[in-house]
C-alpha cells in the first residue's frame, strides 16, 4: 500500500511499512535486485542510512534511487562525506582505495547533493512509534557499534537521544543484527553493497515489527556486469571480494572491535 509520499517532515503521516538500505557503496546491480522486491516497491518509505555512492557506479546509483522520488528519505555517511571532501580539495586521500575513483565519477549536481544530506532522520513507524535513523551512531558517522557490543558503549553513543526514541536503526558494520540496549530496540539492516559473512543483498523491512532481508541476485552476472561497465583498474577483484562476502563477520568483527572503546575496559 502505498501513502501520501509527500515531503518527510515533522506532520508526517504514521508509516506503515518502510524499507531499509544501507551501505549500497555504489554496487548498481545489487540495488536493483532490492529495489525489484515486492516489499520494497510497495514500502510507504525507502530509508538510505548512509554510504549509498562509494563503489563502482557512484553516478549511477544516485539517478536509479532519484528516479524513486520523495519516498526515499536520504541520510549521509562516512564514505558519502568523504566523496564530498576530495572532489571539493578538502582532503588528498580516501581510506576506501576505491573512493578517489568513485568521487571522480560524480558529476557536480551529484557531489552537492550528496554534501547536503542529513545525518540522521525521525520517523513515525506503526508498531515502532519514533524510530531513528543514522549511519553508524546517532551522534557520528564513523564510530562504531557492535551486536556484542557492551552495555556502557551503548548508553555512551545514545547519551543524547530523546527518551521517546525506542528504536534505532544504524548501518556502517555491514553485518545484519538486532539486539536490545538499555530498552530500546538496535537494527543494523547490513549492507546491500558490500557484505561481510554471507553474500547476498541485506536490507530490513520496519512496521509493525522489525524484519531482516536478503535478496538473492545473481552474482557471477553481476560481478561480469560491473566489471564490463566500471572503469576502476581493480574491478574484478573488488566485485570478487565483496560479492562474494570473502570477508567472513568474524573476522569483520575482530577488525572493527577495536573500535568501539572495548580495549580499554
């Protein structure tokens, strides 16, 4: 069923269903195959937490997802700031060795659109009440949160999100969880892009209740694909890699553990 889709704001109309995806990191193929999903095309919303053009077809991803129109709610993240930065000569490198590439395939309309998004956004969502959306935390677009993450991290990064707030839903980790901290409800959707311990392309489906998804696509198709049509001299090695989920979540996890403070407690 389909709502008013009307520009979000403060009167929005309570949501019934909406769709999330996170990190497509430029991956064209696998954001067609979930923009395909039934669940998807019929979603009041489509919500994009963040790092939706740092991959092979930056350009393309952006005009497929503005041809949604104003059902797509759009919010930042790291890897999109950072796009932003080195096309406006505000920093020499990207860590992603695949970002230089992906920013000088922006077009300017792209690299201002993309320097304009929020960080975070509220929505009314049945069965949900507010939920908020972010990229990695509600207060920063690069820290990092685990499903094993320890209580006290969690009541550090949510120390100024209103009390009404009962869920919140965050991306950047790649990996698909959700778990209960200091009572509310945590979802990380995964990544559509670029996945860690399982191929496949991860997204969550809210309202009334929280669901995680993975749309099946075909993958030796979509690795030929991107290799015949990005002109990134690593091509097929980077599609090879992240496609196929190579990075398995425990060893994403033992890389990204670090970074949630754990070693010093």
């Amino acid at each position: 069923m389909m709502t008013d889709a009307g520009p979000v704001g403060a009167s929005d109309p309570l949501l019934l269903r909406v769709a999330v995806l996170s990190d497509i990191h430029g991956v064209f193929p696998a954001l067609e195959a979930v923009l395909a999903e039934p669940e998807v095309r019929a979603a009041d919303r489509v919500v994009l937490t963040g790092d939706i053009a740092a991959g092979p077809q930056p350009a393309e991803v952006l005009d497929l997802l503005l041809g949604e129109g104003e059902r797509v709610v759009w919010i930042g993240g790291n890897a999109d700031r950072e796009l932003v930065e080195y096309c406006r000569g505000e920093r020499d490198e990207i860590p992603d060795p695949i970002g230089p590439y992906a920013a000088d395939a922006l077009r300017p309309d792209q690299v201002e659109f993309l320097a304009a998004l929020p960080r975070t956004r509220t929505l009314e969502i049945e069965g949900l009440g507010r939920v908020l959306f972010c990229h990695a935390t509600p207060r920063n677009d690069e820290e990092v949160v685990l499903v094993d993450s320890r209580p006290a991290r969690w009541a550090e990064v949510f120390a100024d999100v209103p009390a009404d707030i009962r869920t919140v839903v965050c991306g950047h980790t790649h990996m698909p969880y959700t778990r209960l901290a200091h009572g509310r409800q945590i979802v990380n959707p995964g990544s559509v892009g670029m996945p860690y311990g399982r191929p496949g392309a991860h997204w969550a489906l809210l309202g009334p209740g929280i669901d995680l998804r993975t749309t099946d696509f075909d993958i030796p198709v979509a690795i030929a694909r991107l290799t015949a049509e990005c002109a990134y001299p690593d091509i097929a090695t980077w599609a090879d890699y992240y496609l196929n989920a190579r990075a398995t979540d425990a060893e994403a996890l033992e890389t990204f553990g670090p970074r949630d403070g754990r070693q010093h407690h």
